[in-house]
C-alpha cells in the first residue's frame, strides 16, 4: 500500500514496516520507487530518485546498505537483482500490478476513459467508481503518499498522481450526470469531493448543477455563494467567468442546465489550470500515460473551504422554487 502508510504484508498479513525509524525511511522511499517501476532501475537510475542533490556525499556505498538493509526487512525473494551475476544491474520487486493500490488505480482509471471514449457510460462509471474507492477523495492531499521521497523527481510523479485523483473525481461525477443521476445522493458526494480539492470549480460546478437537476435550487445558490465566498476571502478574486454564467443560468432555470453542455466549463478558474512539465513520460505501474501536475493548495485555504462547503447542504425540494 502506497497511498497511505507504507504497508508490505508478510504471508502471516503482517506489515513488515513497525516503526518509522531514520534506517526504515530509507527504506520505505526505496519500496515507494521500486514498486512504481515497472521494468526495475539501475543504480544510477535510483540514486536521483532517492535522494536529493548534496544529501548524502557517498550515494553509491549508501544505495548498497540500503539495498542490503532492505532485503533483511523485505520477506525473501521481494527485492530482487536481474540479471544475476555479471553486467549491469537493474533492482526490482517481484510482485503484480494487483498487489500495488496506486497500479490498481491507475488500471481502473484507464479502463474507464476507455470505455468513456468509445461511448460505453455505463462501464466508464463503473471503473471510475471502482477507481474512486480504491483512493477515496477523503484522503487528504497532504497524506496522500507519505512515503515517497521528497525528491525533484518523485515530487514530480506524486503530484501527477493526486492530480489524477482529482480528475477521477471529476470525471466520475460528470459520467453520473450524462446518466441522469441528477441525486442528492450524488451532489452529497462530489461535496466529499470538494472537501479534499476546495477550489476546484469544476467540481463546484457539477455540484451546483446536480443540486439544481435533483430540485434544490436554493441549495445550488448558496453553494455557488460558498465558493464565491471562498475566493474572495482567500484570493480576493471570483471563481472565474465560467461560475458566473452558471450562476446566471441557475437563477434564469436556463434549459441549458439540463444538458450535456452545461457539465463542461467553458473557462477554468486559474487553480484548475496546470502548465507543460517539461519531463519524459515515467513508467509506472498501471500506466503508460503521462501524468498531469497537480497545483498545490495552502492547508488554510482547505479548513475554510470546508467550512463553506458544510453550509451548502440540500433541504427540502419543495421549498426551491425549482422544478425541471
């Protein structure tokens, strides 16, 4: 497990990590960067990933220990070299993409854009649901992959990985709602969503527009308050013109709203943005293809966002004034 505390299991389904001592951080980062890799690494691949420039002033004696620490930890047979003997070395961990939960994700998020592109709704929300519980948006970003080392690389590949999380999310909402399933149930959960990625106004967007599908008009406007609240008191500006017209379109019932167009945001708020990383494609198990940056968001503005979000909780339909 990666995605939160490292966790290796024994045969017995006992965690080979007990404590988070100096020499088991070490080796915790080497288990991270190993079971990403899907064709093992060489030592000079390794010693980058591992640690960062200036850190340690013998990385070659000290990648040795730690590979040899590591096998003492690790149940015998995991850490393997190939080939054996003589030649280059390449270190790797014998193990399948289903004993890894960041493999199984990115497995099922690619099942469901697939099945998404070739028109298949109904499977794509199945794997974007399955994706969605395998690395639930109630994690929050700042103990998403606590292992991995803080090194430029590694950084690189984390926060592509928690942007993918992020689109999951999204991209599993937008699905339900080309559906049909315009639910309380469902605008509850794109808020659990919205707790984890605060300003994101695309997520605030399809929850506005599920609350104001499943008839609660007034909830939808207070939930587009929320998030206007939010950048003003964090940003000290809007959530973009893209809110603004949804917001025009909840107060007029626009037609619009019952559409497929409505779900796509004509003009991202600047936080949803994310620049080219300049950076080969990295093979990760599960995955060939090359993962987006995620923007990093300040812990206050997270607390307030979730602060606002409470508020934006559905009430009786019969007391809006909106009905399809």
């Amino acid at each position: 497990m990666l995605q939160g505390d490292l966790a290796v299991l024994r045969d017995d389904g006992q965690n080979v990590f007990s404590e988070n001592s100096s020499p088991q951080h070490r080796i915790r980062n080497l288990v991270c960067v190993l079971a990403l890799g899907d064709q093992g690494f060489s030592a000079s691949e390794l010693k980058p990933l591992i640690w960062r420039p200036k850190e340690c002033s013998d990385q070659t004696s000290a990648l040795t220990s730690l590979i040899y620490n590591a096998r003492r930890v690790l149940p015998p047979g995991r850490l393997i070299t190939s080939p054996p003997g003589k030649g280059p070395r390449r270190y790797s961990l014998l193990c399948q993409d289903s004993d890894i939960d960041v493999a199984c994700f990115l497995l099922a998020v690619g099942k469901a854009e697939r099945s998404r592109a070739n028109g298949r709704l109904e499977e794509s929300a199945r794997h974007y649901a399955q994706a969605a519980s395998l690395w639930p948006t109630t994690t929050s970003s700042a103990r998403a992959l606590p292992d991995f080392p803080r090194t430029r690389l590694m950084l690189q590949i984390r926060d592509r990985l928690l942007a993918h999380r992020r689109e999951v999310a999204e991209a599993y909402a937008e699905t339900q709602l080309r559906l049909g399933r315009h639910t309380a149930s469902l605008a509850d959960e794109i808020l659990q969503s919205i707790r984890a990625h605060p300003t994101n106004t695309r997520l605030w967007r399809l929850h506005i527009i599920a609350l104001y599908r499943a008839g609660y008009k007034g909830d939808a406007l207070r939930a587009d308050e929320a998030v206007r609240t939010l950048f003003e008191d964090e940003f000290q500006a809007g959530p973009g013109t893209g809110m603004d017209q949804l917001q025009a379109q909840v107060l007029a019932d626009d037609p619009v709203l019952w559409t497929d167009a409505a779900l796509q945001e004509s003009t991202p708020g600047v936080l949803n943005k994310v620049s080219p990383l300049n950076l080969a494609s990295t093979p990760i198990r599960g995955a060939r293809a090359s993962l987006r940056p995620h923007t990093h968001l300040n812990r206050d503005v997270t607390v307030r966002a979730r602060e606002l979000a409470g508020t934006a909780r559905h009430t009786d339909p019969s007391t809006t004034s909106s009905q399809r």
